[in-house]
C-alpha cells in the first residue's frame, strides 16, 4: 500500500512539475523525473528500514 502511496506522489509532482514548467526542455522534465525517483527510492528504503526496526521491537515487547 505503501508503494502506491509512494507511486502517486511521485507522478502528482511530475505532473505539477510539467504544468508549472511548461518551458521545460525535455531534458529538464527527464532530469526532474529521474531526480524524484532517486528521491522516492530512498524514500522508500528508509521507510523499510524504519518498519524493520519497529518490527523487532514489537517482537521483543511480546
């Protein structure tokens, strides 16, 4: 659920991005699209780590 969550953000900013830019090369909108999605991926990776350690926390307050 989360992923999707993650997936519409992503594609709300681009959209806002191209109707904000609308100037924008298409080099810019490829290196905007590219820049949020190294963003949302390390997103993602601290979203899992943080999860992981909730995880074993909850299995040692058992």
């Amino acid at each position: 659920m989360i992923k999707i969550i993650n997936w519409i953000i992503w594609l709300v900013l681009v959209i806002l991005w191209n109707y904000r830019f609308p100037q924008a090369t298409p080099f810019q909108d490829v290196l905007v699209a590219v820049f949020l999605s190294i963003l949302f991926i390390i997103i993602q990776l601290l979203q899992s780590r943080y999860l992981k350690k909730s995880n074993a926390r909850s299995k040692f307050n058992q």
